[in-house]
C-alpha cells in the first residue's frame, strides 16, 4: 500500500509538472508568436544540430539495410513461414489458380 500511494504521488508530481510545462509552451510557441519570430530564431529553435542528424542519418541507413535484408529472407520463404505474401509465393499462387482455370 506504501509502494502504490508513494507511486501515486510521484506519478502526479510528474504529471503537474508536465501540465505546466507545456501550457508554458503552448503560450511560446502559439502561432501569433511565432510568426513573428526572425527566421534565424526559428532556425535556432527548430533545426536539427549536426550530430542529431548524422545519428538520424545512420539510423535510416540501418533500417534500409534491415529491410532489405528482411527482403531477401522473404524470398527463400519457400514454405512462407511468417505467412506474409511474397513475390514467390504470389506468383505460384496465382500459377495455381490461372492453371485450375484454364480447362
């Protein structure tokens, strides 16, 4: 009982902080002004630093690569394990089908 009003607690702090925090923000950051922020200031806010972006760079890098890898496994799915439709798979299944109708 002790652990979960202790959580309780901790977990409205939190969340009184964060209410304040971003109604801060919301009055900040309000379209009006905004707008009438120098583009240079909007730039220094909003712009992504140099090793945020290497780090987002290499991340898409590795997921491209992920995919394609996952890619090639799909097509030696021969017995399509993981039940998703694959170039191979559809093919032969649509081998199957023009063959059962073409008489």
């Amino acid at each position: 009982m002790k652990v979960a009003r202790k959580k309780f607690v901790d977990d409205f702090s939190v969340l009184g902080v964060e209410k304040c925090l971003l109604e801060a923000l919301a009055v900040m950051f309000s379209p009006r002004v905004v707008s009438s922020l120098p583009d240079e200031t909007i730039k220094a806010i909003a712009e992504e630093d140099d090793g945020a972006r290497g780090e987002r760079e290499r991340l898409e890098q590795r997921v491209a690569t992920l995919n394609s890898g996952l890619t090639q496994l799909h097509r030696f799915d021969r017995h399509n394990i993981s039940g998703e439709a694959t170039p191979t798979n559809t093919t032969q299944n649509a081998e199957c089908h023009s063959e059962n109708f073409a008489g």
